[in-house]
C-alpha cells in the first residue's frame, strides 16, 4: 500500500470515528435480542447515555491507536495496534448502531474527544514503544473497568445492550494483554491517576451531551 494509499484509509477512519458510518466487520453482539421496546422512557435514556459513553471511548481509541501507529518504531507492534484499532473499529460501529436503535445521538463533542486523543497518544508513542504500549495497556484496564460498572448499570432486560458492552469488555482485557506482551511497562501512578481524572471528566460529560 502507498503511502497516499494509507493516508486516505487512516483520514477515512478518521472521519467515520468523528462523523459517524462506522463500519464493522464481525455481527453486532445480541442481533437475536429485540430492540429497546421493553424499555420505559427512563430506562432508554440512561441506557442511551451509557452507550453514548462507550462511543466516545472508541473514538478516542481510534484516535489513540492512529497517532500511535503514526509514530511506532516496530513493524510488529504497528501491526498490533492496527489490529487492535480495527476491532475497536467493530465497538465503534455496534454502539453508533445501538444509539440509532435508541433514538438517540452519538456525542456532540466527538471532535474535541478525538482531536484531544490523537495528541495524547502521539505523545505516548513518541515517548518511545514501551511507554506507548504501557500506556495503551492502562488505557484498556480502565476502559474494561468502565465497561463492567456499565454492565452492572444497565437493565436487566436490555440484553441486547449488555451483549455488546460484555464482547467490547472482552476484546480489551485482550488488546490490553496484547500491548504487555509486546513490551509495555506500567505506567508511573501519577499518570495512572490524571488519565482516571480525564476519563472522569470525559465519560460524565458524554454522558450527557
């Protein structure tokens, strides 16, 4: 693949994770659950909230991975993370689907989200491999912790939802065990603790808007 090749396909990813028509590659987990009809109102939008949530932690996960990728001094490890982002690439698709079965909308923020990702993980990756895979490694630990308190908070009977948040929850605990086997160091607390704080702000603000 040319390198003009590659810039189309890495801008047209972009652009998907921003503005919507994600495409995935593997079925939407709980296609032979029914919809949302056995929601009351209440029920919808926080479960519309929640997936809104997990959409914009793909966004910036494409947004991580492509700056990374950008930037990896290893063949195999770019090869990895291009791997990792094309199944992140299938969480996108699921929760953009999921929200549109709602009536709901993805965030309204997704630029900043992802503009704001791109430049962290550009930084991580420049910081050499193992500190990008370390970081890439806590990323999805806490992104896997996300996805279990979603599990917990989502209803009972939106098994459709809870099947698509549970393969998501699955795919990171193996993205994450892929980037320390690759090589990735734990991260130092301190930034442990600012990417908590970050994801804070981000997850109840997408909460919302």
């Amino acid at each position: 693949m040319s390198p003009i090749d590659r810039f189309i396909l890495e801008f047209d990813t972009a652009l998907r994770s921003v503005v919507g028509g994600a495409h995935a590659h593997r079925p939407t987990p709980g296609s032979d659950f029914g919809g949302s009809s056995g929601l009351d109102p209440a029920e919808r939008k926080h479960t519309a909230g929640l997936m809104r949530v997990n959409h914009v932690g793909e966004v910036c996960a494409q947004a991580l991975y492509q700056s990374q990728k950008l930037v990896a001094r290893n063949p195999q490890i770019q090869e990895m993370l291009d791997h990792s982002g094309q199944e992140e690439m299938d969480h996108l698709a699921w929760c953009e689907t999921r929200l549109q079965e709602l009536g709901s909308h993805t965030s309204y923020l997704n630029p900043i989200w992802y503009a704001g990702s791109f430049a962290i993980g550009l930084a991580a990756g420049l910081a050499g491999d193992k500190w990008s895979l370390g970081f890439v490694a806590e990323t999805e630990k806490q992104v896997e912790n996300h996805l279990e308190s979603h599990l917990e908070k989502l209803p009972k009977e939106d098994e459709r939802s809870r099947a698509i948040v549970d393969q998501m929850r699955i795919d990171e605990i193996t993205h994450g065990q892929a980037a320390k086997n690759a090589g990735g160091v734990n991260l130092p607390e301190p930034i442990q603790k600012i990417m908590q704080a970050m994801s804070k702000v981000m997850t109840t603000t997408a909460y919302k808007i």
